[in-house]
C-alpha cells in the first residue's frame, strides 16, 4: 500500500519527509532537547510512508548529525565529549520545578556551577526528576504510538514531549519557554485554546520575576513561590497536552 502511495504522489511530495528529518536532525544538533521529539517522527514516518522510506529519511537526519559532529569529534574528542558529559552532569539548577519546592519551603544553599545557579548537594533530588522526566516521556511515547498518527496528534504529542523536559527537567531556563510558542498555538479545539492560556501564564509569571528580580531570588530566595507557580503553571499545560482523547459517542 505504501509503494502505491509513493508512486502516485509528486516529486515534491516525496521530497518532504527526508526534509522534515534533516530539519530533526539539524534541531538535534544545534539543542539536544530535540531528541525527545525523535520517537514521534519514527512512528509518524513509519505509520504514513512505510519502513522503507522510514530508513531513507531517517538516515538523511543521520547524516547531518554526522556531518556536524564529525569534524570535532576527529580534532578535539575530548573537548566534544566534555560538552556533552558536562551538560549530563549538571546540578539542579535553581529555576527547575524540584528546586522551586526546596528554595520555597526550606533554605538550600546556592551555588554557581556550570554555568548557571545551582542547589548544592541536591543530586538525589536531580537524578529522581530526571528519572520522573524519562518516564513520562516514555508514557507520551506509547500513548502516541497506540493512536493514529494524524496530523493534530503528532502537533500534540509534540508540544508535550517538549513541555515534559522543560518542566520536569532538572534545569529550567526562561528561554526554554520559547520552544513551546511554535506549537502550543497550533493545538486544536478547547484543548488548545487551555494550553495557550496555561503558556501565556507561564510568560507572565516568568516576567515577575525575571530578569530584574532574578538575582533576588537566587541569592535571598525571594519571590520562590512565584517561580513555584510558574512551574506548576507549566505541569498544568502538560497534564492538558497529554491527558488522552474522549472516546466519541456511538451512534444509536
């Protein structure tokens, strides 16, 4: 059936998917987060066009990951696996949903590693968001793959996939937020009009207190509660991005 399919279709058309994986692969290099959207587009691919052009779109996303990374990983090998095993090993950064509840209702102590704000000695607390973070992508995984791959699902299981890691990641950056303006919009019905009032609250509570009042927080840990909200705000708009479809009544 789907060697049909791509027999009757357009030059262009057929064209689309190994573009759609090397646009992927281009998102996965330049920000790693991408990859959480990797599951989605295999299932989609295979479920729309077959295994066959599955393999061939696929490896054109390869291909550029290779092309980028090639290069420094013959010249400085070290200095490429210290960029990626320094981005694993970062700490709880102080903007995360599992720090907001610690620097809300206790005192932990804040340092500046890796770039960026920190709790110290929190990595049991890090390494169980993350796990949180792995399962419920894993969930959205399956329950995207139990459905049908249309259009409207692939928008939306994206938007929660990417939602997932910005809000139960151990590190949370304002910027992050940016990622979800492309796609939450694009979410249909009442579900979507909930999910693009949930991100605007989101914004706007970032804007509380970032970025004037940002070192408040960090040093003094004023203002916690509202980056707590902020962070609750964001698991709202996951629970309405993931919750599953209502069955459709049967007609009598």
């Amino acid at each position: 059936m789907h060697e049909g399919i791509a027999a009757t279709e357009s030059p262009a058309r057929r064209l689309t998917k190994p573009l759609l994986w090397i646009a992927l692969g281009a998102a996965v290099v330049t920000k790693l987060f991408a990859l959480v959207v990797v599951p989605l587009a295999v299932v989609w691919t295979m479920r729309r066009r077959g295994r066959r052009e599955l393999a061939v779109a696929a490896s054109c996303g390869v291909a550029v990951v290779a092309a980028a990374t090639l290069p420094f990983l013959i010249l400085a090998p070290r200095g490429l696996w210290h960029s990626v095993s320094g981005q694993a090993s970062r700490p709880l950064q102080v903007e995360s949903l599992a720090a907001s509840v610690l620097t809300t209702f206790s005192h932990p102590v804040v340092i500046n590693t890796h770039g960026s704000f920190n709790l110290a000695n929190e990595d049991g607390i890090a390494a169980l968001t993350t796990a949180l973070m792995v399962a419920v992508l894993v969930a959205l995984w399956i329950g995207f793959t139990r459905g049908p791959a249309t259009g409207d699902r692939l928008v939306r299981y994206t938007a929660a996939c990417i939602c997932a890691f910005i809000a139960l990641g151990k590190v949370l950056s304002p910027q992050f937020l940016i990622w979800l303006v492309p796609l939450v919009p694009l979410v249909r019905g009442v579900r979507g009009i909930v999910a693009s009032l949930l991100l605007v609250a989101a914004f706007v509570a970032t804007q509380i207190f970032f970025p004037q009042r940002y070192f408040e927080y960090v040093f003094r840990l004023h203002l916690a509660w509202v980056v707590l909200f902020r962070n609750l705000i964001l698991v709202a708009l996951l629970v309405t991005l993931s919750l599953p479809e209502r069955a459709r009544a049967r007609s009598s």
